[in-house]
C-alpha cells in the first residue's frame, strides 16, 4: 500500500471507528488519547497488538508456563522491565494492570492481581473469541480468549506506524471473532469495523 493510499484510507475512518481502533491498540501499548484519530501511535500498538506475544503453546485455556511469559510480555508494554521467566510477581502483574487499565480495569495499580484484574482479562480476551460474562472468574473459555489474542492474528509486517494490508487483514481476521463475515483482503469496511466493535462491547452478553 502506498503513504498516498494508505492517508486515503486513514482519512476515510469514522470518529467512532478509530476510537475503537485506539481502544484495541492498548493491548499493544497505545498510551494516547481516544478521539477518534488514529495515527502512528495507534497504529503502531495495532500492530504490536496483532503479531501477539510470543506464546507458542495449544490454545487450550490451560495458563502454564508459555502462557505466563506471554502475559509477561504483555506486562512490558505497561513498564514491566524484569525477566520473561513465567514467574508473575507484583512487577508484572503492575504492568498487566496498566496495559488492562485499557479494558476497564479502574482499581489501584497495586501488582495484585484479583477479581477486577480478571474481569478486565475478560475484556481482552473477547478479543481472542470469549463470549462468557464478565465475572472475574478465569476458566478454560477465558484462558482461551486470552491465549488466542497472546497469539496474535498473523501480522508479518514491520510496527512502524503505518498501516497497510497486513495490518487490515489481521484486524480482519481479529473482526471474524466479532462476526465479521468478509474477505481477509486488507480492504476495511463497516463490517470489518463492526467486528472489532462487537468485540469491545462491556454487556454480560453477546
């Protein structure tokens, strides 16, 4: 794609769309505000967000040690420097809660991890396909949203702020989890957008 195209493109997105673009650039670090205008900071956690964190075990919702240092480096984006050994202290869970302030989590950056850091890992993990309730109860259909986003969505390309086709189409693939039923072909439209916006939505129920 080229900066001529892909500024048409950026050009073309709604308010409401980059809002929701900027909100799922925090798991990938995006510190910025949400107004609506997506620029190279956003685009670069998106695209943090979609080549995933490293974990390489089966999406099972069994958390072990692959899985921990995945959250680890998660935990990096939010200021976590300590090794990625898949032992959470309260330096990671520090960071975890500052990348999940994010997705709701409003409680005290404290590195204890309890029920609102989980319900907030929920939130996250909607973007990985959990459908459940928000309950700050982490079972295997939890974990497996979670691990499904630690995986990333197949992005091969540089983050440097600048999206092109494979950023759309791992959003794209992102968006299926929302419903989207469309073309993985980089090109996005109001379906792609409404998948990701499915995914965010803060309801008991899908």
């Amino acid at each position: 794609m080229t900066t001529e195209t892909s500024a048409a493109t950026s050009a073309a997105i709604t308010p409401d769309e980059g809002i929701t673009l900027q909100r799922m650039a925090r798991a990938g670090g995006y510190r910025g505000p949400n107004d609506g205008v997506p620029g190279p900071n956003t685009w670069r956690g998106i695209q943090h967000l979609v080549t995933g964190y490293g974990y390489t075990g089966a999406i099972d919702g069994l958390p072990g040690p692959n899985t921990w240092k995945a959250v680890q480096r998660l935990a990096a984006k939010g200021g976590y420097t300590g090794p990625i050994d898949g032992d959470l202290g309260a330096a990671s869970w520090k960071g975890v809660q500052t990348v999940l302030t994010g997705f709701g989590y409003a409680h005290p950056i404290d590195g204890i991890p309890g029920p609102a850091t989980n319900t907030a890992f929920q939130v996250l993990g909607r973007i990985g396909g959990y459908f459940g309730p928000y309950d700050g109860v982490l079972g295997p259909h939890s974990w497996r949203g979670i691990q499904t986003v630690l995986a990333g969505a197949g992005y091969t390309g540089p983050a440097d702020g600048v999206p092109g086709p494979n950023t759309w189409k791992a959003l794209q693939r992102i968006a299926r989890r929302g419903g989207y039923a469309g073309p993985i072909d980089g090109v996005p439209g109001p379906n792609t957008y409404a998948g990701l916006a499915a995914l965010l939505v803060r309801s008991e129920h899908d």
